[in-house]
C-alpha cells in the first residue's frame, strides 16, 4: 500500500501547543486561588493589611451610609469585624423576620459588635439597615417598636426599650441591641445611635403624614406605617396607623392610599368590599365620600371613608360609639390640614 507516511507537528504548531497549555495551567491556578481565598466577611479580614481592596462596606460609606467608627460612644470599643448581609443572606441573621425587611424594601444590613472598654462583660450589637427609602426605614422602625418603648430625644424616631435603643432616620434603620440592661452599657449604645445618625435628615413627609393624626393619638409614639399590606388588605399602598386605648376601649384610627393611583373614594370603596367579602356587616352610611360607613365585623366596628386621595377611618375598635367619634374627629383633622396647608401631603 502506498500513501504519505505520517508526518510529525511542525515548530511552529509544537509552539502553540506550549502556549496554550500555559494558558490552561495559569486559569486552573487562579481558579484554585479564588477557590481557597477566604471570604473577607465570613473570616473578619476585612481592611486587614495595608493592600487589602474597597470593600463593599467602604462602598456603601461612601455612597452615604452613616459610618460607626465615627459614632462610637468613647466608652465603647468594637469586637470582632463587621458582617454584611443582602436579601439572600439577611435570614441567615435575623430568621423568622426577614420577610418584614424584604416587603418593606430592604437593601442590605451591617452589623458590628461592641462592648465597654473597661467592662467587656457588657456587649451589644449595633445592626445598621439600609432601606430603599425613608418611608421604609419608618416602616419597619415604627412595625417593630416594643410595647414597653420609651422615646428618645434623638433622633425624633428612637426609642429605648429594656436593653434595645432602635431609631430610624433617612433610609436607614438602626438597632443596639444589649447583653443586658446595664445603664452604662445602654447610655453608651443611645448616644452611639444618636451620634450614628445625626447628619441623616429626617423625612419631612413622613412627618406631615403624622401630623394628619389629632395630638391626642400621640403618632410620633404609636403610629405605623404599613408597606404593602395592613390589616390583611394588600391593596393599600401606604397605610399610616395609630393604636390608641380610650376608657379600656382599643380600635386603630388609619389613614391610607391605595396602589395604582387610585383615588380616595375607590380606595376606601376597594377596601369596604374587602371587609364584606371577609363577613363584615354594613351597620350604616352608603358612600365613603360623603360620609362614614359604619361596619360591624364579627363584634368589632370599622369606620371608613374617603378624604382626597385618602382611605381613611378606624379599624377593629372595641365599641362603636367611640370608634364613630374618633373618625369624626379624624375626619376634622383631615380638613384642618387641607384648610392649613391648601392640601394633604402627597401619598
């Protein structure tokens, strides 16, 4: 049999060869470095060394984010490094409350541990929110507040509540939660918090939004605002609400917008054939716009009528004749504030 015998690879492609299992052997290095390389937030090197790279905590400093190493009470040292956490891992920190964040519109969390120099015993960690928007930062400050919550000077939303200060400014939200109720220890964790925040502005909508509410319901102490769903109603937007206890007698006085531009009648409207369709009885009123439409549901009595672009009125109340009083006089405030400023805030 003739033909051309086999012939073996020129110099030239023996040279690609070379080069290109160079090329292979250098990629399956860097692979098995990244792969070994410790996670700087997971092993608590992060900034260690005079090399080490930005950081995303350093990024998120400089894009505004209120930075603990300048606020830290002098009485406190930090312990241990800084952990951060985004809407994939933010359950691994704070199981069973992570959905609350994430309907609110939660962007990542910071935490950082601190204790008293002289005392170590006497620790705390600081958790620094960062929200989408002040209204959210709000919503989840005002959805978690303690019942034992005593208000705190500063910033205007913070309180302290057995060895917890909480506070919410901008978009961020703040917890200092205490091993213990140690006065030295929560003194410090209080003005940490208040130094934390002291340059982040506070929302004056949220703040015309209280002001909706008669002074006699106290909002900047109880009120909540709700993102996404209250009351089991999903189809509100926003909705602003007060707790109040009057002669043993509990109801909640709300105001609200609806999703998708609607107007305050169809709001309110949406919202009443919610209430029927779930056993509510209509006791009195047919148009939410005129006046109120009084409800009983299942012994309890909801109040609801429109202002504006405002569902508004009250909610689960004990006695009837005091849950129709307070929507009068929530109704009232409602035109006073028109009457004041030419019209409601925006919602």
């Amino acid at each position: 049999m003739t033909g051309r015998s086999p012939v073996g690879p020129s110099g030239a492609e023996r040279r690609l060869s070379r080069a290109l299992l160079a090329v292979l052997a250098l990629t399956a290095a860097g692979v098995l470095a990244v792969s070994f390389r410790p996670d700087p937030w997971l092993t608590g090197t992060v900034g260690s060394g005079p090399s080490a790279a930005p950081t995303s905590q350093d990024r998120t400093l400089a894009s505004g984010a209120p930075d603990l190493s300048k606020a830290l009470a002098p009485s406190l040292v930090t312990t241990g490094s800084a952990e951060r956490f985004d809407a994939q891992t933010l359950a691994d920190k704070i199981n069973g409350k992570a959905d609350l964040y994430l309907e609110a519109g939660f962007r990542s969390l910071v935490t950082q541990r601190v204790a008293l120099a002289k005392n170590p015993d006497q620790w705390a960690e600081i958790f620094v929110f960062s929200m989408e928007s002040p209204e959210s930062a709000f919503a989840v400050f005002s959805r978690q507040r303690r019942s034992s919550a005593v208000r705190l000077a500063d910033p205007p939303f913070a309180y302290r509540a057995a060895n917890a200060v909480c506070a919410a400014a901008g978009p961020f939200y703040v917890e200092g939660i205490g091993s213990s109720e140690d006065p030295e220890l929560m003194e410090a964790l209080a003005a940490t918090v208040a130094a934390l925040l002291k340059n982040v502005p506070t929302s004056q909508e949220i703040l015309r939004h209280l002001d909706i509410f008669p002074a006699a319901a106290s909002p900047l102490d109880r009120a909540v605002l709700y993102k996404g769903s209250a009351f089991g109603y999903d189809g509100f937007q926003n909705a602003y609400a007060v707790p109040i206890t009057e002669d043993g007698s509990a109801l909640t006085v709300f105001v609200a917008v609806g999703k998708d531009s609607q107007d305050g009648r169809t709001a309110a409207e949406a919202f009443l054939r919610f209430l029927e369709e779930n056993g509510a009885v209509r006791v009195s009123g047919t148009d939410p716009e005129t006046g109120p439409v009084v409800l009983d549901f299942y012994g309890f009595t909801e109040v609801v009528f429109s202002h504006g672009r405002y569902a508004a009125g009250v909610h689960e109340a004990d006695r009837r004749d005091i849950a129709e009083r307070w929507a009068e006089v929530l109704r009232e405030r409602l035109r006073a504030v028109d009457r004041a400023t030419g019209a409601p805030p925006s919602g």
